[in-house]
C-alpha cells in the first residue's frame, strides 16, 4: 500500500490505551423483545477462503466444536475525557485548512508528523487484515492497529473516541457477517433439504427469516462506506455519524417490517421444532458449523432486532467523548433522535405481534368436540386475542357442589370456554367444554354480586390440623348467556377477586362494542325497510282496531312483480292482497280475498297465483299490474281469476329444469297428495292438447304422487324436486311422480350400523325438522338444513366431512340460499353463513321475524328475499314492517390513474 499524508493533530500530554473500549462491557442483557437492550453474542471469527465449510447432511451427525472466545465478554472501564482538535490536509479532504497548535513548537509538530508517516507502512497493513477478515479476535482492537508511538501522542480522549468509532466499524463487520450466515447455513440448506415438507418450505422461510435479505443488503452498502471511510483517514478516523445517518434513513421502513414480525418467526420457529424431529436435527447439523459457535438460531433470528440499540449506545458513548466544537456534535445529536425515536415507535408493533403469537399458541391448543364441525374463522388476519384469563365454574353432583377451574378466552368474535389439560411440561390441550358463543349473541348479566366462598382443599406437606381445619376463598361471580338460549346457556363464572372481575367486564364490552361497529360497517346483507306504517295488527288477541284507526292485518306474504318499466311490491294480509309501486308508502287494494298466504307471479307464464282459504287460484299477471297503477279496477282482476284446486296446504311455482312448474300439496280423505303441473305460455293455452288437466293453461303429468301429511316445504334441486317432510327428505322427478314412490330418502344413513360417526349424525338428524338442500358452490357437495343443525352429503346421498355436522345458533323456521350465503330465519334472529364452510358471518337481530317471499322455485338461488318483522306500537295497533335483504359488494376506491379522463383538465400538451 502507498504511503499517503497524514493529518496535522494538536498534541495534548500522552494517554494510556484502554484495554477494551466496548461501551458495552458492562451493560446488563436484555431481551430482543426489549429494544432497549442488546442481547450479548460471541463475536465472529472469519475463516480463510481456502478452508471449506462442512456441509448439511441429515444423515450423519458429528461432535459441534468448542465455543470461540466472544469479543464481548470481556470487561473493560469506561474512560471519558474530551476529543483533540483534528484536520485533514488538502489532499484527504479535498480543501486546504490551516494546522492548528496549541502551546506546542511547530518543529515539534512536524517531527510527530514525520514518525507518525513512517509507522504508517505497518498500521495500513494490520488495518488491511482487519477488514478483510484475517487477524485474531484478540487482535481486532483500535490499539492494537496503531502503534504505541501514535497512541502515546494523543490525550485519553482521543483514544477513547477512536476505539469507540473503531467498534463501531467491527460490530457492523460481525453484524453483516452473522446475516450472511444465516442464508448460507441455514436458509440456503434448509431450501434445499427435507427438513420442512416441500410443500410448506416456502411459506416457512419467508415466516422466520421475513426480509433479513433486505436489511443485509442496507447493512453491504453501509460496511463498504464505513471500510472506505477507514481506509481514507486511518488511524485517526473524523467522524462516522454522516455515513450512519445517510443509512438509517434508507433502512427504516425494512427494520420496522422485520422488528414488528420477529415475535411471529420465532414462534413459528419454536412451533416446528416441537412438531418436527427433522427440522431439530436439521439445526443440530448447521450448528457443527465453526462459525456458528454453539449460537441457536433464534439467537441470529434477534441480531436486526438488537442491533440498532446497540448502534444507539455506542453513538451515545461517542458523544460523551466529542468536544463542543465538533462537526459530530451536530450531526450525532440528530443521529440518536432518529433510532430513538424509531426504536419507540416499533414497540406496539412488537406488543401486537406477540399478542398474536399468544392468539395463535392458543389456536393450537384447542380441542373441539367430537363430530361437531365449527369454524371459528381463527386465521383471519383481523383476528386478535381481546383477553384471556383462568375462571372457575361452580356445578352441582349428588346433593354436594364442585369447582371446576377454566380458561376463558375472549377473541374478537366468539368467547370460548375451555379446560385447560397439561400433557406434558410444555404442552397444553384446551378442550372446548361448551360451544363458542358469537359475540353478536353474547349478553352480559349481573358482574357486582356479593363474593362467595370456595372451600379450598390442604395443601401437600401441611399438618394435620390444617387437613381438618377448612379453608375459605371469596370467589366474584358474574353472569353471561346466550341471546338465543338465555336460560339453557346461561353461565355463572367466578373471578379471583373484584379486580379481576373488574377487568372481564371491561373487556367484555369493549370487545361487544368493536365488534358491532365492525359488523354494521361489513354487512354481507344490508335490510332495506320497503315500508313500516301502513300494514297494521291488533297487538293482543281479542283487542280490535280503534275507531278511525287503519288496520289490514299481519302480514302473510309478499312478492315483487313488475308492470313494464315500473317495479311492484304486493303483499297479502290477512284482509286481502295490496299493490304499490316501490318506494311508496301507501297500498292500493287489488283482491278482496279472506286471509291470503302465499302469492306468486310467473312472468313468463302471465300468471299471479294467490292461495286463500285452502283455494288455489291464478290471477292475469297483466290486469294485476294495471290494477295496480290504476288503469283497471279490481272487478276486471276478479273477472280473470281460474281456479285450480280446493283443500291445498300449501304450492310452489317456478322453474324446474326447462320448464315453469306449479307443485300444490292436497288433502283428500286419508291423504296427502302432491300434483305436479306445468304452466302453459298464454299462446299455447287455446290448444285443446294441453288441457289434459281440464284446465286450459296447465298440462297434468300423469297421476298424483301420496305424500307424507307432515310434508311442510318443496324445493328444487335442478331437474328434481326435494320434499321435506318430519320423517325426512326425499327426491322425486315431478314429470313422472308415479314413478318417484322408490325415490331416495336424503341422507343416505345405509352405512351406519358399522360408522359410529355416521349413527351419531343419524341419531341428531331423527329428531330435528328438515327444511330443503342446497347446493354447495363450485362442489359436488349439498347441505341438508334442518331447523337445528346442518351436515353434507356427496351427489350419492352419503355424508361426507366425516360426517360431521353443523350447528346454529337459534332454530330456525326457514332459510333463504342467496348464492355462498344461506340465510337461517328464526323469529328473533337471522344467521348469515357461508354454504361451503357454515361461517357465522353476520347476525340480524328483530322480533317477530318471518320469511315472506316462499313460494317461487329457485333451481340455483333466491333472487330476493323478503322478510316480514314487528314494529312500532301505537294505540292497541303494531307497526307490520316489510324489510328486503340486499346482498352488499365490498368498496373499493379506484386510484386516479384508473379514472379515465382524471388529468383531461390539466393536460397542457
């Protein structure tokens, strides 16, 4: 190396090196997590390129060699005193500047120039070794880089600047060579080994090394500049603080990603050495390498996360030692104001990351009841752990009462009671004791009853008197229960103490709160009210309308219909059947028929069927509408109307196949029968072959088919009816009904003798209501929903997800199936779950529910739904509202360069 000019110094009396100038050596060790602290690793011994590093197997393991010394363990005091004045001559730092003296002969001066000049040769040397990895740990000091010569000629603040920027430059040196460590011995193997399955290798890299690649491409830029800046003014380096604040301003946004996630690798990393014997072996192998020192990975995985506190210290240290009139006075001030600043502001995101490290061990840990299928929707990424704590249960067996001691944990949309079993000493299974109740369904009771006393059992070791003698503890309690259920799922628990108690309550409604404001605002069904005022009942029986007060009567039913361009809401009461355009608050009154139940248009058909007491009738689609708007009067609407049968219980008309259908149950005698005809198109109703039925628009198929009296419901499942009945579900072919008495009963529980999953799903089912078959999306799966539960089958009838089954929250009297939703109607409640999976998604509350728009087949979905709810109450008369479910779309805002035309106006070209 060629010999350069070296700085002119003030030379203040001598100074003795320090032994180790690390402003460390004395600092406690902290946790990762703390960012305030640094956790002490061994410092890192470079090896020479010629010596080849072993490689991973897993199949030969091979004795770990011997710790190395750590480059941070030994002790040292710290030295504060003040920095000599130093310049650079013009050709270091690029311009001219006079030398300072201070009460020193410039002869003197010169000599000390001049043997500074002639050590030089050996120092750039040993400077050379140091950077590029070849001289021995003892050796990697500023003091042993300069000769005693140099060192003697400057005053003890100097000397301890120096050292304290010269570790600096070696703690980023082992810092960046602790990262490339990590992607050789460990990344790069674990990618190309069997350690992890192939199939998740990928997901668990980028989980436990996140963006280390990121930060060690910042950390190459910086070591080069800090090597350069070595080189140039060694062995009295100016200053680093430019270089360092130049940096942090580039890695902040890496660090903070990579510091707010490391609670999340290293649990993952924990996770897969307690699930995995050869991802433990696999760590064992990596560590037989010699440069990792016995250190475990969690320790490399903490580096970034320490690293930057300990930069922050050593420029702490530096400034102490800097004289006012430094340039690095200026710039380290700003320097620290930064990280610190930084530091403080990850911690929430380190307390969020380990808040759901905790929600995810607790995921682990959950061991949910046999046959039962549940999903909680756990890894959702807004789902948090709210609060979670142990309380007691007090039950009663045999006249005697007993304690039970749980867990309770509080997430953001269920609150789960569970019993905590130890398997081992580091292993906790939480079992499911009581199904999760929904915090849309979650209520709170009484949380300031008086304490009582739990009698406590004599510890191990106590006397005999203390065996005899009881002992008491004041136990808090607080009650909770289930909207839906509130006195069969009603649950006292018992807190420790009142603070304890205290703190559950809080929790309990901060937690409801938050989530009733995240459910109004990501509604999947939003509830349109179409009208509330004009449809009115007595509110108690045998209590009739005031004088002068409008009354129609509860509403039975409602369907939506159009007249041209113009959209209709009819609905039928128990006074007759009224019209309105929508968006109107008054109804004009079309048909005069006693207690109507069930209405149905059939535009393609022209038709209107209307069902009243126990008669089915068809009305013209056409003069309805025109009634409706005024352009006809009732009397020509009646003049239209054909009747199709007497004694019905209920009808459904729709689409079947390639067909419009009208399905009608009868009762005759002894007997239930269910008639299937088709609707013919008023051009063909004048042809005498389709009256088969002795009815000139419908065409009979065949004889009518005996069905069970119980038989409440009919839908469609493509070309196929479903009839449900209390017995069960069959299926039946409504062109040849004759031929449907073999028809398939639904599920198929053939195969439940020898399936005790399969008995137990039959045992639930036999006494629960079934209400209709849906089709799961994009599957060749079907729901069977009954009024309680619900299970999958195969296109065979056969359950399927081991036969599992589904559970709602109320009993519900109807659903409605709107595309990967279904709807489950109860009379206080409305669930909205998904099809595929049965996720609680949203929750509807009201009184006096009731589904009114049932009677149009839908072979794929419901186009609308529409359901009836009570109201408000006024003079003896209740409020009848009539509500439609809108299925929402999430919100999106564009950006402005997808606007089209958003820069029109500023375009100056």
């Amino acid at each position: 190396m060629a010999q350069r000019p070296h700085p002119f110094i003030t030379i203040p009396p001598g100074a003795a090196p320090p032994a180790n100038p690390s402003p460390s050596a004395h600092d406690p060790p902290l946790s990762p997590i703390n960012l305030w602290a640094d956790r002490r690793h061994t410092a890192y011994t470079p090896t020479s390129s010629s010596s080849p590093h072993p490689r991973i197997s897993l199949d030969v393991p091979t004795r770990p060699p011997s710790r190395a010394a750590s480059a941070y363990d030994s002790e040292a005091t710290r030295i504060s005193f003040p920095e000599p004045q130093l310049y650079r001559s013009s050709s270091q730092r690029g311009e001219s500047r006079p030398p300072s003296f201070e009460n020193t002969p410039e002869s003197i001066v010169r000599d000390l120039s001049s043997e500074l000049s002639d050590l030089t040769i050996d120092s750039e040397e040993a400077l050379r070794k140091f950077q590029s990895g070849e001289l021995r740990d003892d050796d990697e000091e500023w003091y042993r880089l300069v000769p005693p010569e140099a060192r003697e000629v400057l005053d003890k603040n100097e000397v301890q600047r120096q050292s304290i920027l010269f570790e600096i430059i070696k703690s980023e040196k082992d810092y960046v060579s602790d990262l490339e460590l990590v992607k050789e011995v460990f990344v790069d193997p674990l990618i190309n080994t069997l350690a992890v399955p192939q199939h998740r290798v990928k997901g668990f890299v980028k989980e436990v090394f996140f963006n280390l690649e990121n930060i060690l491409a910042h950390h190459h830029r910086l070591l080069a500049a800090l090597f350069a800046r070595q080189r140039e003014q060694h062995p009295l380096v100016q200053s680093l603080s430019d270089i360092i604040l130049d940096t942090s301003l580039l890695f902040r946004n890496d660090y903070e990603a990579y510091i707010k996630h490391y609670p999340i690798a290293e649990a993952r990393h924990r996770s897969e050495m307690r699930r995995s014997q050869r991802y433990q072996y696999f760590l064992q192998q990596c560590s037989l390498d010699p440069r990792v020192r016995k250190r475990d990975l969690i320790t490399f995985l903490s580096r970034p996360v320490t690293r930057l506190p300990r930069l922050l210290l050593l420029l702490e240290n530096a400034k102490k030692y800097t004289e006012p009139d430094h340039p690095d006075m200026e710039t380290i001030p700003l320097l620290i104001g930064i990280l610190s600043d930084f530091i403080r502001s990850t911690q929430p995101g380190i307390a969020a990351s380990e808040d759901k490290v905790k929600f995810w061990n607790l995921c682990e840990s959950l061991v949910y009841q046999k046959g039962e299928i549940i999903d909680l929707d756990l890894y959702d990424e807004s789902r948090s752990l709210r609060y979670q704590g142990p309380l007691s249960r007090r039950y009663k067996t045999n006249m005697d009462l007993h304690w039970a001691d749980l867990h309770v944990a509080l997430l953001d949309n269920y609150l789960l009671l569970l019993k905590p079993e130890a398997r081992s000493s580091t292993v906790t299974k939480n079992h499911v004791v009581s199904r999760p109740i929904p915090l849309e369904y979650l209520r709170l009771g009484m949380f300031d009853t008086l304490p009582e006393n739990r009698k406590e059992k004599a510890e191990e070791g106590s006397g005999l008197l203390d065996r005899v003698r009881s002992r008491y503890r004041p136990m808090y309690p607080f009650t909770i229960y289930h909207a839906s259920s509130k006195m069969n799922r009603r649950y006292t628990l018992y807190a420790s103490s009142e603070v304890t108690r205290k703190k559950w309550y809080d929790a309990f409604v901060e937690a409801l709160a938050i989530r009733q404001v995240r459910q109004e605002s990501n509604m999947v069904f939003a509830p349109h009210v179409i009208n509330e005022g004009f449809f009115k009942f007595a509110a108690a029986l045998g209590v009739g309308p005031s004088m002068g007060s409008h009354y129609t009567g509860r509403i039975n039913a409602a369907t939506e219909l159009s007249s041209g361009s113009r959209r209709l809401i009819a609905v039928a009461c128990t006074s007759g059947v009224y019209i309105a355009m929508r968006g109107e608050p008054s109804f004009r009154k079309i048909l005069s028929v006693p207690n109507p139940t069930c209405l149905v248009p059939l535009p393609a058909a022209g038709k209107f069927f209307v069902l009243h007491e126990g008669g089915l009738f068809s009305y013209s689609l056409d003069l309805i509408g025109r009634a409706a708007l005024g352009f006809t009067t009732s009397q020509t609407v009646d003049a239209s109307k054909e009747r199709i049968a007497t004694d019905v219980l209920f009808f459904r008309a729709g689409r079947v196949g390639n067909r419009f259908m009208l399905l009608y149950a009868a009762k005759s005698f002894l007997q239930v029968w269910l008639y299937a005809l088709e609707v013919v198109p008023n051009a063909d109703a004048g042809n005498p072959r389709w009256s088969t039925s002795g009815l000139s628009s419908f065409r009979s198929f065949g004889e009518p088919l005996a069905i069970p009296k119980d038989t409440h419901n009919i839908t469609v499942l493509s070309r196929r009816i479903v009839i449900c009945s209390e017995k069960g579900i069959s299926v039946a072919d409504p062109a040849n009904l004759t031929l449907s008495l073999k028809s398939t009963t639904l599920p198929d529980f053939s195969g439940a003798d020898g399936n005790l999953p399969m008995a137990g799903l039959k045992s639930r089912c036999a006494s629960c209501k079934p209400l209709g078959i849906v089709r799961c999306p994009n599957s060749d799966e079907l729901l069977v929903v009954y009024d309680d539960l619900g299970c999958y089958i195969d296109k065979h009838g056969a359950p399927t997800r081991s036969s599992g089954y589904l559970r709602w929250e109320t009993k519900a009297t109807s659903y409605a199936h709107r595309g990967d939703y279904i709807m489950l109607i109860s009379p206080e409640f409305i669930e909205v779950r998904t099809v595929h999976t049965g996720k609680l998604v949203q929750v509807i509350e009201g009184s006096d529910i009731r589904r009114i728009d049932v009677g149009l087949l839908s072979p794929d979905k419901d186009r609308t739904t529409l359901i009836a709810m009570r109201g408000r109450e006024e003079q003896g008369l209740v409020a009848d509202r009539v509500v439609e479910l809108v299925e929402t779309s999430e919100l999106r805002t564009p950006r402005v360069s997808e606007v089209p035309g958003a820069w029109d106006e500023f375009d100056i070209l």
